[in-house]
C-alpha cells in the first residue's frame, strides 16, 4: 500500500442524511445525498500536474477531492444522455469482495427512506478490504456512518465502507483490489455488526448489485456501461416533497397548507389521523 499525498483540494458541498429505525441494520437513516442537484458537467481535458494526475478520475470529478466531506458532489445523473464505460475489471484479481456474509439489507426503500447501500452481516473485527484499486478519499467518523471509508477507484466510481471499528488504512492510501482497509463493527448509527456498503459514481448512487453478484462474490460483468437506467430510482425520489413540521403543525393544518388530504397525508406517510408529530420530523405530501 502506498501512500500519496494528497491533501490538495478541498471544496465545499451539501450533503443531507437521515436515518431509519430497523433491526441489525442502520438504525437511523443512511445518507441520502440528493437535496441539491445540478446539471450533469463531465469533463475530459486532461491534467498534467503530477500530484493530482494520480487522482483517479479527478477531471470528471469536477476537480474535486475532498477528505472531509463523505459527500461533496452535487450532479444529478438521471440527466445524463450518454452511456459512460467504465471499466471494472481486466482480470479476476481487478475486484475483491469486500466482506463474504449474508445481506441484511437490500438497496432500495425501507419503509419510507431510501437505503442507498447493502448491508453485509459481519463480527466486529472482520476484515474488510478494497474493492477495487483506487486511492483512498474518506477515512474519519461520521455520526451516521460511523468509522467510514470512501475509496475512489480507477474505474471512475466510488466505495464506501461504513460502521467500521478499526482504520487500517488513512486518506491518500493507494490500495489494491483485496487490500485490507479496516475492520468491521457497529460505529454511527448501527444497530449490530455489519458492513454498509455503497457503489457511487460522481456521487451519485448505484445499485451494487447492479455490478456485484453478492451470493457468488465477483463481479456481475468487466464493464459498466453506465446510463440514466441505473439512476432511474432517482427520478422518483425526487419527486417526492417533505415538509418539516413545526410547533403547533397538525396532519390537518399540514394538509391545508400544502393542498393535500389528510388521507393522503396518513398513506404517504405510513402513519394515522391520531399520529404524534414530532418537530422536525418530515412528513412527505407528495
Ligand atoms: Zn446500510
């Protein structure tokens, strides 16, 4: 493992988490970073500076490496009219599975949040290792993630590793397929021993099992060819709209501002007419 030294660039971005109340999984909501999105901006010039240039990818990342923020990117891919290649393997050695155990938690809707990731079950202590090679942007505690990970990778994308115990490896760490980068646990907001695990591209989520066959451990294909497909759950999220409830907000009072029934407001939400609201609690209207 080599470490390169890259404590170069550093900007600024929004990021917006939330949390959800399940069993063995996340107990609180596991990022959601779609509160903000611009158009899709993809650059191809190349660069030549020797510190950056080892940065995979820094181009199409808007020249963004930041080791501070888990999320700092802001595009938004449903947009996007092109398919993008990327490559994920040339041999068998290119990817390793991260952690082998079963899966808690699929990607996709818990109750009413979006759980961005898969969770693997795992005993504190385990290791974890790098997906692919790339150097690593991420490694710090995040109260939602806990002890996180985040590698960007020579094929353009992004992992994260969440709830570890133990860093076995720091930012700027250049890390092969299988090296090991932490151990396992149950930091942030966990509520048992597993691995959260995500696959992004400028930020934006995929389905990991769109690349990874999780019962076999490999890779599902040598080569993504990425397109808005696999950002169309996006475009549904998206059009849902929360309000934050305020002291003295009803459902009914909630229901005349935003020009919705009760009923309705009560099946989005999973809850009834009877419902204990709490400040700050986002009940969705449409
Ligand atoms: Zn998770």
């Amino acid at each position: 493992m080599k470490n390169v030294i890259l404590s170069c660039l550093f900007i600024a971005a929004s990021t917006s988490l939330y949390s959800q109340n399940i069993g063995g999984i996340e107990d609180e909501l596991i990022a959601e970073n779609v509160p903000k999105v611009t158009d899709l901006t993809i650059t191809t010039a190349t660069l030549l500076v020797d510190s950056v240039a080892m940065i995979p990818f820094f181009n199409e990342y808007a020249s963004d490496w930041n080791n501070s923020k888990v999320h700092p990117y802001n595009v938004d891919l449903t947009k996007m009219t092109d398919s993008i290649p990327l490559v994920l393997s040339h041999s068998e050695c290119d990817y390793a599975h991260s952690v082998c155990g079963d899966i808690n938690s699929e990607f996709g809707y818990r109750r009413n949040r979006f759980h961005y990731g898969i969770d693997v079950d795992l005993n504190v202590g385990d290791d974890v290792l790098a997906s692919f090679e790339g150097i690593i942007r991420i490694a710090k505690y995040d109260k939602t993630y806990g002890n996180v990970i985040v590698i960007r990778h020579q094929n353009g994308l992004e992992t994260l590793y969440a709830h570890l115990s133990k860093f076995e490896a720091q930012v700027g760490d250049y890390v092969q397929a299988g090296d090991l980068i932490a151990l396992g646990g149950n930091t942030g907001r966990s509520t048992g021993p597993h691995l959260h695990f995500e696959v992004r591209y400028l930020g934006e989520p995929i389905n990991p099992n769109d690349i990874i066959d999780f019962v076999n451990g490999r890779l599902k294909m040598d080569e993504l060819a990425l397109t808005d497909e696999n950002f169309a759950y996006l475009k549904e999220i998206r059009k849902r709209k929360y309000y934050s409830v305020r002291s003295g907000d009803s459902l009914s009072r909630i229901a005349v501002r935003k020009g919705v029934t009760i009923s309705k407001l009560c099946s989005l939400n999973g809850i009834s007419r009877n419902s204990i609201l709490q400040i700050g609690q986002n009940i969705r209207y449409n």
